[in-house]
C-alpha cells in the first residue's frame, strides 16, 4: 500500500555527515544531562509506600489525586487497577516518618474527603490474631454503617526491591540489545548489525536524555516504553536494510550511496503510513491517557520521532561508512557477462 510514489530517489546520503554531526551532539548533549542531572526514578526504583483503597462506586482519579497532592508528599501515582473502583496509591519514601503513619494519614485524608470519619475496628486474623483497623463510616444521616472507602492493602517497597528492579531493568536492556545485534547479523550482514545497534541505542540514550533534562518521572511504564522503542526502531532500520539488499540485486550499475538512497525513498510512503497511524494511537493516549500513561506516551512520541530519523540518517548511513556492498549480500556468479545464464562457466 503507497499514499504517493516518489520517481526520482532523493539523495539522503548527500547530507548524511552534516545531520550524523548534528545527531553526535544531540546524543552527546544527551549523555551529559544523564551524567550531570541524572534520571527521575519513581517509587519503584527508590521505594516507597503503595496504598490500596476500594469505593463503592466508580473512583473519581482527579479528586483522589487533589487530596493526596495537597498533603505535600510530592510526586504521587494514582491509578485504577483492577477495577475502576480499586485505587492504588504510591506515595515516595519521606524521612522520619513510619509507613503505619503515613497510611493513616492519608487513608484519614481520603475518608475526610468522601465526608466520613475514622473509627478503629478490632478484627481477627485466619491465625486467631486480634488487630486495629481505621474504618471510614459515612457521617451522612441514614448512612450510619456505609464504607464511602475502604483500606484494601498497604505495603512498603523497599530500596532494595528498588535496586533489584533497576538492575533488571540494566539486564533486559542489555539481552534486547543483544538480540538485535545477533538477528541483524544473521539475516543480513555484521555491518548492518552494527549500524543497526547504533542508531537504536542512539535512540535510547536521546529518550533518557529528554528525561534527565526536564526531570520527568521515570517509571516502569516508560522503561516499557524505552524498550518498545528499541523493537518498534529496529523494525523500521530492518526494512531499510532490506530493500538495500534488494536493490543491490535489481540494480547492479549503482552504487553504495546510490542504493541506500533509492531503498529510503522507495520506503517512504510506507514509514509516513506506519508511523503516522503509531503516532495517532500514542498522542490519543497522551491527550486522553490521563497522568499515569502521559510519560508513557511522551517515551514512545520521542522515540518513533528520533526512530525514523535514526534508521534513515544513522544506522543507513553508518553501514555505508563501515563499506557495505554488493558483495556482502548479493553472490557474484560465475560469468560476469552474462550474470543469468545458469550454466555460466561451463566447459565442453
């Protein structure tokens, strides 16, 4: 499927080394905010406390997310799970005050809000012990024993689990670039493969880059999107690579530098089409998504933007520069007059 058709191929590799300095210092002035700002990590990373509560109707995320704000503990998450009346509260770690604290005050704030008070109940354990629990009853006349909000579950994350996560985080980034390295390898050349790494690590560092500089959040949501990225790029460098080793086999008068710029026009319909639906689908979530998908979605905005000009200027540009040719790909045959004749070489 073409939206257009693009007739004469446009030089790309003509401006390669200007936009590949201009990349250097983008990836460069990237790796300095990583080095010297460092990455916003989220309770998941650093630990903190994770609240449960439950209503008895659809949760109203904004309200919630307003009385957690105005309790001056920072950057809060709140989310739905499970179900849309199932909230879950992550809340960072705050010095000199224990979790039983913490939770009490905002399960106390949050009940406050739905116009309940605190009581303490007694209950019994499967093990037969007795515990206190804070139940929020509605003040309302008529509503003496109604729950506008219940505390499901709370638990601490601990810095530990934090830097468990953090290094496999490390680890999975790390197989993933692997594999594409292996598989560019495989199905078309080392250099390739090579090229290919390059322009999606490029990719990567420049996300993080974003992300150190504006201090933005930096969760598991975007990890998954980082490595969504690294996938979603190489796909792209792979039908590049691809039609370049088509073209090599079609035209045999061209060159190098010929053949990587007739292989990105003749995909550039197809990257507009692919990438412009993506993109559709990211900024709906970004628009809609509300807080908890809107770092997701601005990870995956920047990476298919930086995606494409990557596959097209780096990594296409890379594997010419490593010498990439005909050679490489294509077998010469035998007879090099007559290169479709099947009994080329033969003697009688």
């Amino acid at each position: 499927m073409e939206l257009f058709r693009i007739r004469r191929d446009i030089p790309f590799m003509k401006y390669a080394l200007i936009l590949n300095v201009v990349s250097f210092l983008t990836f460069a002035a990237a790796v300095f905010f990583l080095a010297t700002r460092g990455l916003h990590f989220s309770i998941e990373f650093t630990g903190g406390t994770v609240i449960e509560v439950e209503y008895p109707r659809a949760a109203e995320i904004e309200k919630t997310r307003q009385v957690i704000e105005k309790m001056g503990y920072g950057e809060v998450q709140v989310q739905n799970f499970g179900s849309s009346r199932d909230v879950m509260i992550r809340l960072p770690v705050r010095p000199g005050e224990k979790q039983t604290e913490v939770v009490d005050k905002v399960f106390a704030e949050l009940c406050k809000a739905e116009s309940g008070t605190i009581s303490q109940q007694q209950q019994v354990t499967d093990k037969g012990e007795s515990i206190s629990k804070q139940v929020c009853t509605s003040s309302a006349a008529g509503a003496a024993q109604a729950e506008p909000i219940k505390l499901s579950r709370s638990e601490v994350v601990g810095p530990a689990v934090g830097e468990e996560l953090a290094w496999d985080a490390a680890k999975a980034l790390g197989f993933t670039v692997l594999g594409i390295v292996i598989y560019l390898a495989i199905r078309f050349e080392w250099k390739f493969g090579v090229a290919g790494i390059i322009a999606n690590l490029h990719d990567v560092v420049i996300i993080l880059g974003f992300f150190a500089y504006f201090q933005w959040e930096f969760s598991l949501a975007v990890l998954a999107a980082v490595l969504a990225v690294l996938g979603y790029s190489v796909n792209e460098s792979v039908v590049i690579f691809d039609r370049v080793r088509e073209a090599f086999r079609r035209f045999r008068k061209l060159n190098t530098h010929e053949v990587i710029d007739h292989a990105i026009t003749s995909t550039i319909s197809r990257t507009i089409i692919t990438h412009g639906c993506t993109q559709l689908v990211v900024l709906s979530m970004l628009i809609f998504g509300g807080p908890t998908l809107h770092y997701f979605a601005v990870a995956l905005t920047i990476g298919i933007c930086f995606g494409i000009y990557s596959s097209v200027f780096v990594a296409a540009a890379i594997a010419m520069w490593l010498g990439v040719k005909r050679e490489d790909l294509v077998k010469l045959p035998l007879n090099k007059e007559d290169p479709d004749d099947p009994n080329a070489g033969a003697v009688v």
